[in-house]
C-alpha cells in the first residue's frame, strides 16, 4: 500500500511510523510549504497512490484542494491526520 502524506517534515515523521505500522510500505511526503506555485508533480502522484493524508499544518499548501479534487475524482480516501488508524493493510 501507498500514502501521499500533505504535512511539516516534523509531523510527518510522526505520522510514517504509523502508517508503517499499518502495513504502508510507500510513503511519500508533500511538503506543506508556502509557495504559490501549483507543482504538478505532487498532483501527478495522486492515482498512484491509496492513501492521502492530510496534516494538521497542511493548510500552508496553496493548492491542497487541487490535490483533495484530484483524490476525489479518482475515489482515493482523503483522510486527516487523526484519522491515521482507519488505514489497514489488505494483507491483513
């Protein structure tokens, strides 16, 4: 399994460990900088992904809701970071 975690690096490692935990073995970090450019690449990694997870600080991201669109179009759960333990494993 895949997650795309939107978050500060200091949360994210937080949050890797619990996904790690909850048998995702590709975690990927957009990081929740405040830069106005839209970087395509990060929305481009979305249908690849099983998982987004949002941070508590990922509001910083100017485009957060092209991402959680582009989730949403592709039925892709969008979760908050508090919501990290409804992720299971299909192996499990």
């Amino acid at each position: 399994m895949s997650a795309m975690v939107i978050s500060s690096l200091d949360r994210f490692i937080g949050m890797a460990k619990k996904l790690e935990s909850s048998g995702v073995t590709n975690i990927h970090l957009c990081y929740a900088k405040g830069t106005a450019n839209l970087d395509l690449s990060v929305v481009a990694l979305v249908p690849f992904v099983d998982y987004v997870i949002v941070g508590e600080d990922a509001h910083r991201l100017p485009y957060l809701k092209h991402i959680i669109t582009e989730a949403h179009l592709r039925q892709i759960p969008v979760l908050p970071e508090e919501r990290i333990t409804a992720v299971k494993s299909n192996n499990g």
